[in-house]
C-alpha cells in the first residue's frame, strides 16, 4: 500500500511524497503584485510534495478579491519568479492556480469599475473582499452582465498566455487551472449560474464547452504533464449548483482524459465544510472510474478535510495525492509533523486574509534535536 511519504511521478514532475499544499487564498499581494514575504512564504512550505498556489487571475478582469496576486503584467511575472527561485532553492515543486473570478467580484476591483462577467447575468448571492483605507472588510458582489459568445475566445487567450508566462517567464513547474468553487469556468459548468441558449449552454456538453476549450489551450501551450485541473463537484461556495453533477462531471473527466494531464485535484463535498452534503450525494468512486475507463492516466488528488489516517485510507483506495489545506497555513512543515506524528501549531483564523507577517511566516516549525 503506497504511503503519503513515498515518491510518485505526475506527469512531467517527479514529487517526493504525496502531499499538496492545496490553493490558499490569503490577500497579502498589493497591487496583485506578489512579495518577497510571499516568496518567504512558500519556501517555508517546500517540503510539500507539490505545492499549489493561491487563485492567481489571469486578467485584471479576473480578479475578484482585494490583494489577490495576478500573472498579467511584468511586475506581477517578475513577483512570481521570486517565488519559484525562492521554493526551487529548497528543492520544491510549485505550480500555479490560474483563475478568472467570473461573477464573484465587485465593480471596485473590475477595469474601469465595470460589471463582473458571467454566463448569466445571475447574481451571486456571496461576499467578496475589499480593502479600504487598510482595513478589510467582505462585501457583497456586484452584478454581473452575460459574456457574450464572441468574448469568450478571448478569455481562453488570456487562460493560455497566463500559462504560457507561468511556466516560461516565472518558472514554475506547471499549472493549475482552477475550473472548482463557483468561480467562471465552474459558473458555465453549472445550471444554477448557466442560463444560456447559444453554444455554451443547456445540455451537458454546451456548459463544458468553455472548460474544455480553456483545457485544450492551456495543454497546448505548456504540455499535459504540467497541467492539472481543479474541480467541485457538489460545493456550493459562491453560490452554485447543478441539478444533476454525476453525468456532468464524469462527461468532463472522459473529455480531459485523452489531455494527458499531470493530475485531476477534486474537492470532495462541500469546500472548507462538510464531506457529505445529503441533498447532493455524489459518487466520487464512479467519477475517478470514468476518467481511468476513458484512458485518463494522470494523478487523481483529493481534497477536503483530511488527516492523517483519512489520507492513508484513500491512498489505499485507489487515490494517488492529497491536498491538505488550513493545517499549512500553520504548519510550515506540515510534512514533517505528519511523518513524525507530531503535534500541529493551531492556526489563527483572523490572521487568514490581509495583513503582514503576523500569521502568516512566523509559525514555528519544530524544534531540530542534534
């Protein structure tokens, strides 16, 4: 039976074990600029099989969130690159999440204070994160006007020069993208956000349409084995839902099966809540079996409120890694303290968005006996 400590590879990465450090949103990056705290950060981290970054936008369109870093201008890019030397240099692996907001935004945080962009002009019943005056509150978001089909080309550009620049500017090893939790790509896969007549939406492979498209650039610009996908099937973060997610998510893992991808990372249940929603029951089982039955040969990661023994009995079970979140916040060695059996740090839950150092790089890691 594999362990979460022994090596694997996934796709064109080799990793040293099988833990992630899942994406974790934390506003510490001005200007969507990230910082050498930030790089300070994630070093602390390295140890992590792979790490995955925080929701990254790929436009300033994209962007949703206060402080949220981007990869669309050279000071963004020339940030990032500090991160990557900075984990490279302990020997670590980082690959970036790569996001557009879609509707979960506010007109403060869009080009010119415009609309945010949906499927649907369907507001999102949600909060977003706002920064005034140095003092961070949430807020609702705005609402949003429907894209129309001849804008989404470029969206899928902006999706593949992000990837592009991600790997060849700033170094990282791959990407993520970032199709989970409420956010455009998830808003088009779901009925609850998805109420078009053209193309993109009504059945099943209409409303994968622009995940798929985004799928196929991002691949061909950076190769499948640097490419991974996040996905939700039943969460409703940000206010989303679909009617019927078991055939939707298995059609959308048969169709990214022949991408040759480096892992499919899935959030089991509800995002940051619980493992099992009773009114959405889903068969995560039967979705892994779809990918693998289509030739899906990538690493198959999940998510979502595991420890220890919870991740030993899914490896033993047919998953390959898994992403723990929260305990990295504050545990910087997070690796370490799960092979040891050592006790983890608590973490500081007012310390998780905004702010400087404090809860943020000064966790202690533990104590080195000669």
């Amino acid at each position: 039976m594999p362990s979460l400590f022994d090596p694997i590879q996934v796709g064109k990465l080799h990793l040293p074990n099988r833990i992630a450090m899942a994406p974790l949103t934390r506003n510490r990056a001005p200007g969507a600029i990230p910082t050498p705290l930030m790089a300070e950060y994630y070093a602390q981290r390295a140890s992590a099989g792979l790490l995955i970054t925080e929701a990254t936008a790929i436009s300033a369109q994209g962007q949703g969130y206060a402080d949220v870093p981007g990869l669309y201008g050279t000071e963004q890019l020339d940030g990032w690159k500090q991160v990557t030397q900075a984990v490279h240099a302990r020997d670590g692996r980082i690959v970036v999440q790569l996001w557009h907001v879609g509707r979960v935004s506010h007109v403060d945080l869009q080009p010119e204070g415009q609309a945010p962009v949906a499927p649907s002009a369907i507001a999102a019943h949600t909060k977003t994160y706002l920064i005034k005056d140095g003092v961070g509150s949430f807020v609702a978001t705005s609402e949003p006007r429907a894209l129309d089909p001849t804008e989404l080309p470029g969206i899928v550009h902006d999706y593949r020069h992000a990837a592009r620049h991600a790997v060849s500017t700033c170094g990282f090893d791959g990407v993520e993208v970032h199709g989970a939790n409420g956010y455009l790509l998830d808003q088009f896969l779901k009925t609850g956000a998805n109420k078009r007549t053209d193309d993109y939406g009504g059945r099943i492979e209409n409303r994968a349409r622009l995940l798929l498209e985004v799928m196929r650039a991002v691949v061909g610009e950076v190769g499948g084995g640097r490419t991974g996908v996040r996905l939700s099937p039943v969460t409703p973060a940000n206010d989303v839902e679909d009617e019927n997610p078991q055939p939707l998510f298995e059609y959308v893992v048969r169709e990214l099966a022949p991408l040759g991808l480096a892992y499919i990372h899935v959030i089991e249940g509800a995002t940051g809540g619980p493992r099992e929603i009773a009114e959405r029951p889903f068969d995560y089982a039967a979705l892994r079996n779809a990918y693998r039955s289509a030739g899906g040969k990538g690493a198959w990661m999940v998510n979502n409120g595991y420890d220890k023994a919870m991740a030993e009995a899914a490896l033993a079970h047919g998953a390959d890694l898994v992403a723990f979140g929260k305990a990295f916040i504050s545990n910087p060695d997070l690796v370490e303290r799960l092979r040891a059996g050592a006790q983890l740090n608590e973490w500081d839950k007012a310390t998780f968005y905004g702010g400087g150092a404090k809860g943020y790089t000064d966790y202690p890691a533990l104590k080195k006996t000669a």
